[in-house]
C-alpha cells in the first residue's frame, strides 16, 4: 500500500477536510510554510487557496504520486501534534514532542485491534478525518499495513 491509497481510500470529502484543517500557524512554526506553498504550486497560501486548490491536489493525489502524497501528510499531520502525542502517548510509544527518534523501534507497541481501540478514545476528541488518517498513516509507517483501516460502526 501507498501513502496516496490511503488518503484516496479514506475518500475525498476526508481529504477536504484534512485540507482545511491545515494550520497556517503551524507550517510557519516548523519552517515548512514556504515548502508546502512550493510544493502545490500556491503563488500564496491561506485557507481560501487550499480550498480553491483541492481538486487539483486531489487529482495529484489520484495520480500516486508518493512524494507528493508525503508532503501533503507531512503538512496534515504537523498541523495535529496534539493528537499525535496524545495517540503516542496512549498506545505508550516513546517519542519527542509527536515525532519519533532515528531508528526507533515502536512496531512492539501496537498490538492487535490498538487501530479501533485509538479511535474509540479519541474520534469524539480530534476531528474525525484528521484521526483516521493519523491511524492509517503510522499503522502504514510502522506496521507497513497493507489495508487502510475503517472503524467499526
């Protein structure tokens, strides 16, 4: 599985969602603001232009191409450290601030079912895409799934 099959199979009102959901703010904190404008193509970045651009990143999406796929989780997911430490820190993963030291070993830490028993502690915390696609994204960089979860009814 892809990183782009993720973000496809979670559907493209999801990816509407995580898209607005990008903190301005935050890119520029982490220096990435400039990065992400470049990256999709955005002579200026606010929220009303990554609105005006989804369906062209959408496509790009469409088209897996990786790279791109990991710059856009990258800008998702910086703007949801919150989420992320709480997640991590839940499922009892060590890390630095959200992120994970070089050459951590966390596959242990995720045992069976930890998808559906994270998303029924959080899903009525966290906005509901940004949280599915964390899970799917770290169930994708750690675990290398091969199926992008849905939670269960």
């Amino acid at each position: 599985m892809q990183l782009s099959d993720i973000f496809l199979q979670l559907g493209e009102e999801n990816f509407n969602n995580l898209l607005r959901s990008i903190s301005i703010g935050r890119l520029k904190t982490y220096q990435l603001y400039d990065r992400v404008k470049t990256v999709l193509y955005l002579n200026k970045l606010n929220s009303e232009t990554l609105r005006k651009a989804a369906p062209r990143i959408w496509a790009r999406i469409g088209e897996h191409d990786d790279e791109f796929a990991s710059e856009v989780s990258q800008t998702i997911l910086i703007s949801h450290l919150d989420m992320i430490r709480a997640v991590l820190d839940y499922q009892g993963i060590p890390h630095e601030d959200g992120f994970f030291a070089k050459d951590a070993d966390v596959a242990g830490y995720l045992k069976e079912g930890w998808q559906q028993q994270v998303w029924e502690k959080f899903h009525a915390v966290y906005p509901g895409p940004a949280l599915l696609f964390y899970i799917n994204h770290l169930g994708w960089e750690i675990t290398k799934a091969e199926q992008v979860f849905q939670p269960a009814a």
